[in-house]
C-alpha cells in the first residue's frame, strides 16, 4: 500500500505549480480564503476526483493545522496517486506565512 509523506509550507511555495493541492476543510472555511491553486475536496466531489486527477502529479492534502489531512492523505495515496503529501502545519501555517485567496460573497 501507498504511504503519504509529509511537506513543509516552503517547499510547496517554493514550487506550487508541481502539485495538485486539496483543501479539504470545510465550504465556508475555504470560502473565507484558501491557497490559490487549491480546489475545495469534500465527501461529495472525492470519488470525481479520484476518477480524473492524473495520478503521475504529486496531490499536496492541506487541512485546518496538518493533522486531518494525513487521514485523508493516506486515503487518497491508497488510490493509485504516485506521491501524496500532508501539508505540515496546514493552511493556518500558509496564511502565516504566504499569500491567501478569499472568495467574493
């Protein structure tokens, strides 16, 4: 079975494009700002997502502070993904540090 790994903050940043990001708190919290190249994953667009994303690109999974995430990281690398990563830290540890997209209401 697949493992997922960890990755900081930084190496994210540093090459954000690489990755496939997924945020996976909840609507209103992803709502109220999130990383700009993340999509909002949830229980009712999962088995989508696991059907269409590309499993050769690297999935970064990002939650509130870096602990849910490593559930939903081992979840998704038993799926067939290449490299799965649990963002350290979580998104709180990205809006401290780096830039974040609020949605307009």
């Amino acid at each position: 079975m697949s493992e997922f790994k960890h990755i900081s903050v930084q190496e994210v940043a540093d090459n954000a494009s690489a990755y496939t990001i997924v945020d996976i708190r909840d609507p209103q919290s992803f709502a109220n700002g999130h990383m700009s190249e993340a999509m909002h994953l949830s229980n009712q667009n999962l088995a989508e997502f696991i059907a269409r994303a590309p499993k050769t690109q690297p999935v970064v999974v990002v939650c509130y502070h870096g602990i849910s995430s490593q559930q939903a990281a081992q979840m998704i690398a038993g799926q067939g993904f290449a490299e799965v990563y649990s963002m350290d830290g979580g998104f709180e540890a990205w809006r401290s540090s780096q830039a974040v997209v609020t949605s307009a209401s």
